[in-house]
C-alpha cells in the first residue's frame, strides 16, 4: 500500500486512497463518509472531513474495487477489520478488535457488515460496543494472513444517546443542553443577587477534542478509558493541576492588578490552550470558577453530559466538620482564616452524568467533580466523584470527599470576638444560611435554575439576633462583591448588636436592542448603548461584539469619550449563518471599567424556499 507521505490523517481529504493493496484483492479507495456519519453521530460542528462517532451507534465506510466484486469472492471471505487505539494496542486491555465482515452486524460487539453492494463497491456498517474504550482509533484491512493495511483513522466518543452506554441521558432536552450546548451561563455574585456570566463552551472546537485526549493521555490505564467515571477522574485531576501552576494567589503589583481586569475570560478554549502550552496568563483566585467551566468543556467534548454549578454560601475547608470559626476584633475587622475553615460567597464545581456501577445501587445520575490538592506526587489520583445524592442523604463514607461536600451545604458558622487581653469570646452571631441558592443554567434556556433540593432536604432554619462586634471587609478577591457587617451599641451597657450581610456592587448594564428572531444568511442589527452616570466621563471606550453562529470573528470598534450624564449609543450588522439559538456577547472596556459586558440570544431559522 502507498499512502502520501507525510500525510496527517486527521486533516487528509476523506477519500483515502488505497493502491497496490493485495494483487488477489483489488481495493482502488476507502471512503469514510466522515460527513454523513459525523451528521449521524452528533459530532458535525467539530469536523465535516474528520471522521468522529459515539461508541454504541454503526457507522459506515465504502470501499471501492478495481474490478467487479464476483471476481473476488474468495479472497472477501477472509477479510477482516481491526480497530486499534493507544500506543501498545491488545485484545487482552480491549485496545485492539479484530472482526469479519459479514452479513449480519453485532451491536454488543466489533462487528461489520456489508449494507450495500454494487459491482464495484461496498459499503460497510461498522458497529463499536456501547463499552468502548475511547480514544482516536486506526481502522486496519487484512487478507488471510498479509500484512493489515491502513484503511483511515476515527475519533471514538461517549454516547449518551445509546441506553446501553453508561452516560446515557433519557431526554433529548437535557441531551441537547449538557452535551451540545457550547452557549453557558455561569452563575456569580450572592444568594441575594445573582449575577449571570456569559460563556462559550467551545467544545465543538476541532482542537479542544485533541487537547482533551492530550489531557487523558497522561493517563497510561488506556483499558479504563470505556469507564467515564474514571475519565472524569483523571481530567479533573489534571485541570486541577494545571489551574495551579498558573495560579497567583494574589496580585503583588498596581501593574498586575490591572493586568488582571484586562485579562480576558470569555471561554474555555483559549484558557485551555493557555494551560495545556504553560503560556497562560494567571488565573487568580477569585476566577477559579474558570476551572469548572473548562472542565465542564472537555467532558462534554468527550460526550460526557456536564455542567457548571454554582453554590452560594459555601464552607470551604472544615475537613469535614459541620462548624466554621470567624475570628473578628473588637472594631470589627476580619482576624485572618478560621481554624476549621471559612464561609465564601459563592464556589462553583462542575457536574458530570453517568451510572456508578462501583457503588451501591442509587447512586448514579449527577456526579460531582471534587479536584483536590495531589498527596506525595499522586496527581492522577487527586481528584474523587461525589454523588450529588449522596451529599443529600449526608451517606459519608461512600466516596472519600461525601464529607467535605455535606460540610459544604451544611455546615454552621461560630463567630469569635478577639479581645484586647488574648482571649476569645463566643458571640451569638446571626446564624449563616449555609449551602443557599444552588443554581445551574435551566435545560433550553437562559433563566437560572434553582437545584438546591438536589443537594438538601427542605429545612426550616430560624434566623437569630445576636450581640458582637462589626466589620465592613472585602470578601473574596472579586472586587464587585463585598461583605458588610454592621454594628450598633448601647452606650450605657457597652452592648452591641452584629449583624452582616453579603452584598454585590453591580456596575453599568450595558443595554442591548435586537429581534428575537432573525433568519439565516439574512442581515441583522443590534443597538447597544450605555448611560454614563458618573461624575466623570468615560473615555477609551472600545466595545467588542462576538457569537458563535452569528459573527465570523470578534469586532471592535474604538468611540470616543461619553460626558456625565451622557449615553453612548452604536449599532452595529452582521450575518447570522447558523440555524438554532445563537448567542450574541457585547463587551465594554474604557478608563472606568473594564469588562463590562452583556448578552442576547436569538433563534435563527432557515430561510422558506420559493414556491
């Protein structure tokens, strides 16, 4: 066989041609149909030309003869596939598969078999077990006893539209959102006033598939590759440990402060270039929620469904424990970190789906992605998968974070008053609704959806007064959100009365104008504007627009200054080329702010045909 030298497989057209295969069996090409099959297999927005399949489901190829097939039938009676993936590729890991081609298919195996024929073509359905090991495969042709030869190379994915397979998701709503999905919201702020953050997923971008097996490559159990509890394992491990390495606990410099607002987060893709080359920018800490977000990428790019958490009021770091110390001074400051850990405004995690056929019965569906810090070197194994009923049921012991979960939602806060002398005084603090507003994007929409009885039974918890001390302190390093406490005292009994609350500082809205609905290759506009209502005006103002769907690439436009009490208004068109709901982003950056930023959905639909 001569194949062009030094050709890339995955970018090659997708007729591979084939010459000189076997005198006894003539074969002139070995069409992948990746454009037909990719449609089939819910895999066309990664590649129209690579060919990617879900385990579980047939796919075909056709291959063409030199000569009429009856010339050949002895020599087609011995021909047999073998798909291969992984550096040393077995039968006895279920790395490698060799199968006939026969007449009739075998779902629950390697199998193909010849769907149509003609003189000079067949065309076969190939079918992969809903078991698979994952992973990019080689698809090899033997005769007899010659030497296999290469027939192309394929992508094998998760399935979750295959009732056999283990992240098999019953409705095609929740399919099409925690797997198709690349448009996210992320949800920031307090449990008082929840703040959306736009996100492009990005996971149909042709790269991030290759990244993410890169990823997983680190791992050498390839065998474990068919179990998507220990590929989410091992991704989570991995992000964790590259989210590290390009971690700044804080800004040391005015000129790195200000490099962190400039610094862009607008989706998972870029982030996860920037980690995977070590050429990132610092992910600081009050943007560690990007972590679950390019987590929730690579799992659904794996077609593993997934999303993106948000619980507010969490206690972070109690071991375990169901109590959280606050160490206050007498005027009201925050006296460091508590020694069992510490209630911060919101953390997110990301949720994966799938069965747990290791656990007791019950505890599959939602999985939660608890990452943690590597022990001894063992980075692979840094990271559990906690079922969200588990956490529910406060069962502790099933898996090795439940605990630290539980404590999480559930947890209680004691508050101490550092005196003067060195001692500590318990107060009566007002008791912390821990583990409140659990939320995630709603199934085909942009509203916020409410899961906290996912994570909790309903509970009635009584809100008490109490005496302390106050504070007004910065919560975490998030400039827009604060925490204030508050103090009143009587100046006869030297008593005081504490109480605090979360707050966000919401900055300007940008506003944006435009149609719901609009159709295909058919001009649109948007009007953005923004009222300058500060006492200074806004200057260097560049607003940049970009969507998937509905822009090529992202534009920005350069305006000039806005006076006090002034609004900026613009227009802009574009063409939307991709039918669905499609998701326009507006951001803002000027002297004042940065990162100012908004969005609009509209359903693009196909234009009617001429009568």
């Amino acid at each position: 066989m001569v194949i062009m030298a030094n050709m890339d497989l995955y970018s090659c057209p997708r007729i591979i041609c084939i010459e000189n295969m076997s005198r006894a069996l003539g074969i002139k090409s070995c069409d992948l149909q990746a454009a037909r099959n990719n449609e089939e297999h819910h895999t066309k927005d990664i590649s129209s030309r690579r060919l990617v399949v879900r385990r579980g489901q047939p796919f075909t190829i056709r291959l063409h003869f030199r000569a009429p097939v009856h010339a050949y039938l002895p020599a087609l009676k011995k021909v047999t596939l073998t798909a291969q993936t992984g550096e040393q590729p077995s039968k006895a890991n279920r790395t490698q598969a060799t199968f006939p081609i026969s007449s009739l298919g075998n779902r629950k195996s390697w199998s193909a078999a010849v769907e149509e024929r003609d003189a000079q073509s067949w065309t076969i359905s190939v079918t992969t077990p809903s078991d698979a090991v994952i992973g990019h495969y080689s698809l090899l042709l033997q005769v007899s006893r010659r030497k296999p030869r290469l027939l192309g190379q394929f992508t094998l994915l998760f399935n979750p539209w295959v009732r056999e397979d283990a992240v098999f998701l019953e409705n095609e709503a929740q399919r099409c959102e925690y797997l198709l999905n690349q448009n996210g919201l992320i949800y920031l702020g307090t449990a008082d006033c929840i703040q959306e953050e736009s996100w492009d997923f990005g996971q149909f971008e042709e790269d991030v598939l290759d990244l993410s097996l890169d990823l997983l490559g680190k791992d050498d159990q390839v065998e474990e590759w068919g179990n998507p509890a220990h590929v989410a394992r091992i991704l989570g491990a991995v992000l964790h440990a590259l989210k590290e390495k390009s971690v700044l606990p804080t800004p040391q410099t005015q000129a790195a402060q200000e490099g962190a607002l400039l610094s862009k987060r607008r989706g998972s893709a870029p982030v996860l270039r920037q980690w995977c080359t070590g050429r990132g920018r610092p992910v600081y800490e009050g943007q560690a929620w990007v972590l679950a977000a390019v987590a929730c990428t690579v799992l659904r790019g794996l077609g593993i469904p997934a999303r993106v958490v948000t619980t507010f009021s969490s206690a972070q770091g109690t071991g375990g424990g169901l109590l959280v110390d606050e160490y206050y001074t007498e005027e009201g400051l925050q006296n460091g970190e508590g020694q069992r850990g510490r209630i911060w405004i919101f953390q997110t995690s990301t949720e994966c789906w799938m069965t747990r056929p290791d656990l007791p019965p019950g505890y599959g569906g939602w999985q939660i992605l608890y990452p943690s810090a590597p022990q001894g070197g063992a980075v692979l194994k840094a990271c559990d998968l906690v079922p969200v009923r588990a956490v529910k049921e406060g069962i502790l012991g099933l898996t090795p974070a439940v605990a630290d979960m539980f404590a999480s939602v559930n947890a209680a806060c004691v508050v101490w008053k550092c005196c003067e002398d060195g001692t500590l005084a318990l107060t009566n603090s007002n008791t912390k609704y821990v583990g409140s507003n659990i939320s995630t994007k709603g199934v085909g929409s942009d509203r916020c959806e409410d899961i906290t009885q996912n994570y909790k039974y309903p509970e009635v918890r009584r809100i008490t007064t109490s005496l302390s001390f106050s504070q007004f302190a910065r919560s975490p390093p998030e400039n827009s959100f604060l925490r204030l406490t508050a103090v009143a005292t009587h100046s006869e009994s030297s008593l005081s009365c504490f109480a605090q609350e979360d707050i966000a500082i919401c900055r300007p809205r940008l506003a944006i104008e435009m149609p719901e609905a609009a159709e295909q290759y058919q001009p649109l506009s948007a009007s953005v504007s923004i009222h300058n209502s500060l006492d200074a005006p806004m200057k260097d103002c560049v607003i940049s627009i970009f969507g998937r769907g509905l822009i090529h690439r992202e534009r920005s436009y350069r305006l000039g200054p806005v006076r006090p009490g002034n609004t900026l208004c613009t227009q802009f068109w574009f063409t939307p080329v991709k039918v669905g709901l499609q998701r326009l982003n507006v951001e803002m950056d000027c002297n004042m702010f940065q990162n100012l930023t908004n969005y609009r959905s509209v359903t693009v639909v196909a234009p009617e045909l001429a009568a």
